[in-house]
C-alpha cells in the first residue's frame, strides 16, 4: 500500500514536468501549499500560462533536460505529467539515482510516490478543520469516491465524529439549535439535525425522538436528558427553558433535541421565545412530525384521494374540545390523546361523528415495539382499556384508518 506521510513544501522547490490540464491541477494545489513551483514544458495550457502571467509559476519553455532536478536547486519533489510515457519514465529514473521522490501520472503503479484524493472539511461542520486523504490501490476514482463519501458523512454528522474542539478563549457566543429529532428512528431525524448533534458541546434530550443517536456523542458532550412522562414531569418546562439560556450563554453550543417536529405541540416555540429575549440566538431544524409520520408507519395516509384533502392535529389534553370543531369530513390526528379517550370519543359523537367512524391507535410508531390497534369511535374507549394501549401512542379518527387494511404496516 506505501506509507503515508504528509509533506510540508511551503518554499520548497518543486519540479513539475508538463504543462496541460493534468499538471495544472498539480501545480495549483502546490501553489496552495505554498511551494515554488517551476514547470517545464514545451507549451502550457491556459491555467499554468495564467499564473506564469501572474508570476506565481516559473516557466521553462522547453523539453525536459536532467539538469531541471537540480537547477537552479536540487526539488525536493517532482510531479511529471508530459502525457509520454518515454518522458515521464526518463524523468522518474533520474529521479531514482538522485533519490528524489517523483509522482508519475502516468503509471501509479511504477510511481515512487502518488498523491491522494484530498479534500478539506468545510467551516461550520463537524469537518472544519480535517483534511480527508484518501489512496488505495492506485485507482484514483474509486480513492475519489470514496473520499467525498467520508466527507459528506462528517459534514453531515452521520459518521459519528469527535467534535472540533475550541481553544479555550476563542469560544464564540453560544446558540440554541431547536433540532426536530423525527419520531424516534434515527434514520429520520434530518441531516442538519444530526451535523448539529456532532458539533453540540451541550444535548437536552426529550423522551421521545431518536435517542439512541445519543450514544454516538462524544463521552465529554453534556448529555441532559429532560424527558416528561405522562403525569410525570420530571424538568418542569421554566427549568428547561433556563437550562438553554445558561449554557448557551456560556459560550456553548447547544442542541435541544425534541421529538418529531419543535413546533408541532412541542412548545418549541416557547423555547425559542426565552432564548430570543435573553439575547441567545436560535436557529429551528424542522423535524418529521408523529402527527404524520407514525400513521404513515401503519399504513394510514392522513389525506386520501376520494376520502378526505384535509386533516386536523390537535392536543387531546382538552379532551377533544377543539377536535370536535374540525370538519367532519377531515381527518382527526390527536397526540396524547390516550388516556382522555372516553370523554374525547363522547364529544367527538356530540359534534356529529358517526359512532361507526374508524379509530387507530399507533404506539410507539417507528421503533421495534410498535403497535396498531384499530376499533371504532363508539368502542374507542372499551378498546384502550381491553387491549391495554398505552402513551406514547398517535390516535386517528376516520375513513383514512380503513385504507391500513390493504396497506398494512409501512415501515
Ligand atoms: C408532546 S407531543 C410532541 C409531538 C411532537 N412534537 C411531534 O411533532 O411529533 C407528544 C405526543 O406525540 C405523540 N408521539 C410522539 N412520538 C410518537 C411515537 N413515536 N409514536 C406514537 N406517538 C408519538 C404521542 O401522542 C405523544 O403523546
């Protein structure tokens, strides 16, 4: 395979042979390097005679002679790129007997040296400040591919990195990320969601979401895991809101990570609203919401051509009160709408809905363990309390529930 090694050339000599497309790409990321760079060839294209006008590159006009390694000093490094093979193995066997490392681009195989695909980490990405250098069996496209693979997956935050430190004193001022996390299966929190998760030094995790992505964090990330549970709340909402202002405010960035979507019956916006007024910048990353997703995963589509073009979400915690406005015709997605069943159900007959109206329950929809139990509005509550469902769970109301019988689960 050859050993790695990186080379520092910032002014140092080096020799590239040949002046077409090839060795202008050379020349250019050795100018970038720092090197003095003389080309010699006969012609050169555009771009080399472009910076021999700008007199950054020196030009011999010329074949290749032997004396080029050596004068007007010995090059620590040669590219050769002439596009004749005869040249180019002349150049890399004076190179041999002077022991000068040489990079032929036309045979890998019989070169000394070869340069790997590079490609560098962008600023504000789990990237920033890598180099990704990728070789492998001297098949430059393939080392290509596989490079910009690497670097999509570390900007991205979907390679699980070690985060860009910051040098104590540089820290920029904190922000608060409001990231939607998706309805728990980390294949569906979105790309920005998880770079953000890379790059967090603080995570306040709700119960809900994808917190399995929470392993993959480095062991110095300050994980805070402010998770309700029905009738539980263990972090009241004012602690949390504090907890976001004080570390953002120390500098840090911070990631709320929350399930399916910050602003949708996620009081992400309340979030926002404290950071903003304590002068701490917020930024929200939509998420995938349950109220569409988690019927989805059941084989319910929330609109259905010929069944209904709308839908209504809504809160069961005022026990169906504003469902109950809804058209009639529209479909009900109601969260936390598991343990007030009984008196939602009641109202939602009171306002005109069918008691035969088709009832889904969706549990812990896009994890391992979930679960669809499927009744009517009249015996929604007999059916909570009989096949034991349980929160967290997505409950739908009409026709749309019937099409899970010829599509099944979808995930
Ligand atoms: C406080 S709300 C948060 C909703 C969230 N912001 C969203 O967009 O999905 C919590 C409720 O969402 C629903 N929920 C969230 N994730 C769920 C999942 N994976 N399976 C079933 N229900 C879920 C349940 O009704 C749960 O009680």
């Amino acid at each position: 395979m050859g050993y790695p090694l990186t080379l520092q050339l910032r002014d140092r000599r080096v020799l590239v042979v040949g002046g077409g497309r090839v060795a202008a790409t050379r020349v250019c990321r050795l100018l970038a390097d720092g090197a003095h760079v003389t080309v010699v060839a006969p012609e050169v294209g555009e771009v080399v005679a472009a910076l021999v006008a700008e007199g950054r590159v020196t030009w011999l006009a010329r074949g290749y002679q032997s004396t080029d390694l050596m004068q007007p000093q010995r090059a620590w490094l040669v590219h050769t790129a002439t596009g004749d093979h005869t040249v180019d193995s002349e150049v890399a066997d004076d190179c041999e007997g002077l022991g000068i490392w040489c990079v032929r681009a036309d045979d890998g195989a019989r070169s000394a040296a070869w340069s790997p695909a590079v490609a560098n980490g962008s600023a504000g990405t789990p990237a920033e400040g890598l180099q990704i250098a990728v070789t492998g069996d001297r098949d430059p496209r393939r080392a290509r591919a596989v490079r910009d693979a690497i670097l999509a997956g570390l900007e991205s935050g979907v390679l699980p990195v070690r985060r860009v430190r910051r040098v104590p004193g540089t820290t920029k001022p904190g922000r608060v990320y409001l990231v939607g996390g998706g309805p728990g299966d980390p294949g569906l929190l979105t790309v920005r969601g998880r770079a953000l998760l890379a790059a967090a030094d603080v995570v306040v995790a709700d119960r809900l979401g994808p917190t399995d992505v929470l392993a993959d964090l480095d062991p110095d990330v300050l994980v805070l895991d402010v998770g309700k549970r029905p009738g539980a709340h263990p972090v009241p909402q004012e602690e949390i809101n504090a907890l976001l202002v004080e570390h953002a405010s120390a500098g840090r960035t911070v990631v709320r990570l929350k399930g399916g979507d910050p602003f949708v019956l996620g009081r992400g916006g309340e979030e926002a609203l404290h950071c903003q007024a304590h002068g701490i910048p917020v930024e929200v990353v939509p998420g995938v919401t349950s109220a569409v997703s988690v019927p989805a995963a059941a084989g319910i589509p929330v609109t259905h051509r010929g069944i209904t073009t709308s839908f209504v979400v809504s809160s069961a915690h005022d026990g169906g009160a504003v469902a109950a406005q809804a058209p009639l015709d529209a479909t009900l997605v109601l969260l936390m709408g598991v343990s007030g069943i009984g008196e939602t159900a009641a109202r939602l007959m009171d306002a005109g809905r069918d008691p035969a109206t088709p009832v889904a329950f969706i549990e812990r929809g896009w994890t391992p363990t979930q679960r669809t139990t499927v009744t009517t509005l009249e015996k929604a509550a007999w059916a909570v309390e009989h096949e034991q469902v349980k929160s967290p769970a997505v409950v739908v109301v009409g026709d749309v529930v019937r099409l899970r019988e010829t599509l099944g689960d979808l995930r």
